[in-house]
C-alpha cells in the first residue's frame, strides 16, 4: 500500500485522498443502513417548486439530492474513476471532466435509488375511512337492523383484510354475499348493503 502510494504523483494523490476515505465513509454508511440503524440521512429535496430543506425519507415527491450518502457516493465514484483514467494515460483537464460526471452521475443515482426504496416503506396502518365504496364478501353472518355484527372481507390500501360490519338491511346477510361498504360509525365498524345484481 505504501509502495502505491509512494508511487502516485501530486495529482493522483489528490483523487486518492479524495476517494479512499469517502469509499470507507460509503461502506459504513450502507451496513449501517442494512442492519437499520441509518433510517435516512438529511438532504436537500430538488422539487417541481426549487429548493427546499426537507429529510430524505421519501417524504415528499421530490429528489434528495445532497445528502450524505449522495455526496459520498459522488466523491466516491469521482476519486477511483479520476485515478483509474489517469493512470491510464488520459491526460489532466479530460480526467477531471469526465470524473466529475462520473461523480454527479452517481448522486442522482443514489438519490433516485433511495427515493425508490423509501417508496417501498409503510407504516402499516389502515384507514377504515378509504373502504367506503368497496365492495367484499360477508365472511361471517351480519344480522339485520345493526342488531350485532358480523366479519367482512376486502382489499383495501392493497391488503386483504377482515373487518368487523353492521347493516342496515331488512334481512341477515349470509356467508359469501358480496356487500358494499356505505359507511363508517364512531366504533370502528363498518356499515354495509348487500350488493343487488
């Protein structure tokens, strides 16, 4: 290692400098994020309006462009592409070019790709308020008058879920009835009409 280093010229330094420590950086950053204990890192979000502090948790539609993880990323790919084109002969000013867009190509990169999986994140809960007009399956019986309840079956926000139902109706609606979600009421339960074909 040393014998490389000794080997470098002023030049070459500089983009080593630049990109061993940001590699280390870059590798401690995404075991942390894989073992979680690195939710997110703060950035700056590039939206339709400008620009605008916000975390970079997919919080918000825009890009989170320069957060630490983007940053180290473009000092990362910047430094080791910048070393290997010079010591492939590429000359000074065409190096630096050329690793420069390497590095901003890597940003955006890291930031779409975190954009992305920060999409993918949920928190899991159900708004009961967003099942009405959906229809399901009575799963079991639902006794008329709202004089008890019953269980339905639905898809709702993209899981299929029983919920607890009441109804209205003049009759028991029976297992496997396809009903229609009307309304919610103060407990939590849902209110549906048996579907008429």
């Amino acid at each position: 290692m040393i014998q490389w280093w000794n080997s470098l010229d002023t030049f070459a330094r500089v983009y080593a400098f630049i990109a061993i420590p940001s590699t280390l950086v870059l590798i401690v950053q995404t075991i942390l994020l894989m073992i979680g204990l690195n939710d997110g890192d703060e950035g700056l979000d590039l939206t339709d309006n400008g620009f605008s502090d916000t975390p970079g948790d997919g919080g918000s539609d825009g890009l989170a462009l320069f957060s630490i993880r983007g940053i180290m990323a473009l000092l990362t790919v910047g430094g080791w592409s910048g070393l290997a084109l010079y010591a492939s002969g590429v000359n000074r000013p065409l190096t630096i070019l050329i690793s420069a867009v390497c590095g901003i190509a890597a940003l955006f990169a890291i930031a779409y790709l975190m954009r992305a999986v920060m999409k993918l994140q949920s928190n899991g809960n159900i708004s009961l308020s967003h099942a009405i007009g959906k229809t399901g399956r009575v799963y079991i019986p639902i006794p008329p008058h709202t004089q008890g309840s019953g269980k339905i079956t639905l898809t709702l926000q993209e899981r299929f879920l029983e919920a607890d139902a009441v109804t209205t109706a003049e009759r028991k609606l029976i297992t496997g009835e396809a009903v229609r979600v009307v309304a919610t009421d103060d407990s939590g339960l849902l209110v549906v009409e048996p579907v008429v074909k």
